[in-house]
C-alpha cells in the first residue's frame, strides 16, 4: 500500500499535476485501497486546517502583502545602499540585508524574492554583477523567508508536531543568519571569478544616512513589535499575525501614504487568493498523512529507518538527504506534511529535540526552493531577470553547498538552533 501511495503521488508530479492536487488524489487512492469511504473526506479536511495555530498563516500573507505595497521594502533598500553601498561588494551586502530584515516581515520565500527581486536583480547587474549570479543569489536568499521568523514554515511544522511555534521562531533565527553570512560569501567568491568591473555607490553624507534612517524607522520597527511581542510574552504568534496586519495597515495608509483605503479591498482579494492556495495545499497534505499514520505505514518507515543504523550521526544524515531529495518535487509545507509523521518517531528514538529538528529540516526545505525541477524561489527570480533558468543552475550550486553546511551544523550541533529557543517562553 506504502508503495502503491507514493508511486500515485510521484506519477501525478511526473505528469506536471498541481502538488495540492497531486496529494488529493494520491489520498483519494489511499483511502480506496484502505477501504474506507470517501465521505470522511470533507470532515478531514476541514479539520485539519480548522486550528488555531493555523490563523497565523493567512494573517501573516495579509501582513506580507500590506507590507510590500505600503513601500517597506524599497525604504529597506535604500536605507542598507547609504550605509554601505560605497565598498566593494557592497551591493551584495545591500542585497543580504535588504532580504534578512523583509524576511523578518513576510515568512515567504516567493514573496521575498518577488518583492526585493523586482529592484536589487536590476540593481546588481546594473553595478556589474552578472545576470546569472544576480539571479542565483536573490533567489537564494528567498529561503530566509521561511526560516527567519516569523516563518509559515515553522507554523505548519508547530501544526503537525505540538511543537512551540515562539521556540522555533527563536530557533530559526541563527541558522537564518549562518546562511546570509554564507549566501554573501559564495557571492563574494562567485563575483571574482567573473572577473567584471564592480561599480560602487558613492559615499553617501551623515545627512543622506539620517534621511534615509528616519524614512526607514518604522519599517524597521515591524519585526521588533512582531518578534519582541511574541518573546516578551505580550501575545501568542497567531495574535501576532493579526497585530501585524494592523500595524502594516497603519504604514501603508497614514504614515507612508502609499496605500489608499479605496485600494485595501484589493491588497485583502490578493492574500485571500494566496492563503486559499496554501491552506488547500494543507488540507490536502493533512489527509496524506492521516493516511500515513492510520495504516501505519509511517510507523513501518520509522522502523526500516531505524534498522538501518542505529548511529545518530549517520540517521541524521540520511534524514537530511530524504529532505533534500523531496524537496526537488515538493512545496516546503507539503514535505513536511509528508514526511514529519514518517520521520518524527525517529527522531525522538535518537534523542533529537522535537524543536531543533523544526528547525533543521526548515532550513533544509529553505535551500530547495532553488534546486531543480521545482526551484519556485528560481522560477520567481529568472522570470524578474529574463535570465534562463538553465543558465542559473550552475551558478547557484555554491549556494546550495554553503547551505546544506548550515544544515549539517544545525543537525549535529544543537547549540546553533536551541540556545535561543531555551531562552524563549513556551507557547
């Protein structure tokens, strides 16, 4: 039966199917050979994403899209240009931190490529950067969107294994910054080999630093009152969300004037659009893996997996690799709704806490939004760039290396995903 779901599951990816889609259907069969009737399907469903903890990611799209209009990200730019634009390489500087702090405000990969892509790809070809190395790192760096908090990715997980969503947002927050520091290096190296002439920004007054601080300030104070919300306690991460959505109504409407309140309507059909794709995708990948647990097929996965060695490093390690190669096919949501019923027994057998698995996979599933076929972080960013995908492939193999080392340190020391999280109040 095992064999039998997933080989329906892979062929409808095979045939280009939607993944939600895909799931649907792959559940519908599993269901019939399972010989249970369909009409639990709808109750199923609706269950599965009639949760709490769910309302975070609809909210969080909502916040994410006011934010995007409201020009948060191109105040961002601007800001990191004046401060360091003026040193070599320091348009990829601009381009790192533009993207970690926007990624602290959206939890998306797609929506942080789309939103920042559409003005740093430009602006990095422009200052002598090649096309393809402009696109690679850009899209790239879209993963921290989903593991910089506040992150969907952490909230699904949190949905399918009790975990604290506060604590894998604090655990989120040092890999997310391993990976920048390690996305600007490979950059850094990938541009001299190049060989281009590198133009700089000049030096930009005290006066223009103040100017462009000042327009910036209250963009920069969303993820403090986010994240410095949820660690202090004040509210829950899904009462966070909502908060959010309040606050980057206020930016958009009355103090950056950029969203007119006629034009709301609009920004609140997008995100219905966008959260009515994600949560169908949860739904979906929730009946999948109901049909995993049930039949106890993922139960019987665990222990072929723990018979295979009993070697925590070598468990870790291959945990990672089923990770990484099913997340050449699959959404970061859906993977987990596939594979964290599968692989969480294993995990608590080696000793593994429940919140720095959270995290390692994340960022696992955060450096295959650009690995081929699926690559939707690349697809966003070469459809900006007009850049081939093909030709992006090999320039975003450095990314993807200097990546799965910040995964293999966040498996095999705990340090770098729980010493923020054990300082973080359970919620």
């Amino acid at each position: 039966m095992a064999i039998a779901l997933f080989l329906v599951f892979f062929l409808l990816i095979i045939l280009n199917i939607p993944i939600a889609v895909c799931l649907g259907l792959a559940s519908v069969a599993g269901l019939l050979m399972y010989g249970m009737p369909l009409a639990i399907l709808p109750n199923l469903m609706y269950s599965s994403i009639a949760k709490f903890v769910l309302l975070a990611i609809p909210y969080f799209i909502l916040a994410g899209v006011i934010m995007d209009r409201a020009g948060i990200s191109k105040r961002l730019i601007n800001f990191a240009q004046v401060c360091v634009g003026h040193v070599r390489h320091g348009m990829l500087v601009v381009v790192v931190v533009a993207t970690t702090f926007f990624s602290a405000m959206t939890g998306s990969g797609p929506a942080t490529v789309a939103a920042l892509g559409a003005v740093l790809i430009p602006a990095m070809i422009y200052t002598g950067y090649n096309p393809a190395l402009s696109t690679a790192l850009m899209s790239s760096l879209g993963g921290l969107g989903i593991v910089i908090p506040p992150s969907i990715a952490f909230v699904v997980y949190s949905s399918i294994s009790d975990a604290s969503i506060s604590k894998l947002f604090s655990g989120g927050i040092i890999p997310g910054l391993l990976i920048a520091a390690a996305f600007l290096v490979a950059a850094i190296l990938g541009s001299r080999r190049d060989k281009g002439e590198i133009k700089k920004f000049p030096r930009a007054s005290v006066k223009e630093i103040w100017k462009a601080f000042k327009e910036t300030f209250w963009g920069l104070l969303t993820p403090i009152i986010i994240l410095g919300g949820i660690y202090g306690g004040i509210f829950t991460p899904t009462e966070a969300a909502g908060i959010a959505i309040v606050w980057s109504i206020i930016l958009g409407v009355f103090i950056y004037k950029e969203i007119k309140i006629k034009n709301l309507y609009k920004i609140f059909v997008e995100a219905a659009v966008i959260s009515g794709t994600v949560m169908y995708i949860v739904a979906c990948a929730s009946i999948f893996a109901w049909i995993l647990t049930t039949s106890h097929i993922a139960t019987d996965i665990s222990n072929g997996l723990i018979s295979l060695s009993h070697n925590k490093i070598v468990l870790l390690l291959i945990i990672n690799l089923i990770f990484a190669l099913v997340g050449l096919f699959v959404d970061p949501n859906s993977a987990m709704y596939i594979l964290v019923p599968v692989i969480l027994p294993v995990i608590r057998a080696i000793g593994v806490d429940v919140i720095q698995f959270g995290v390692m996979i994340t960022t696992n599933l955060a450096i295959s939004q650009v690995t081929p076929p699926v690559a939707v972080n690349l697809a966003v960013g070469c459809n900006i760039s007009k850049v081939p995908m093909a030709d992006v492939f090999r320039r975003i193999l450095p990314f993807v290396l200097w990546g799965f080392v910040v995964v293999l340190l966040t498996a095999y020391i705990p340090w770098f995903s729980m010493f923020l999280a054990n300082l973080t109040r359970q919620m």
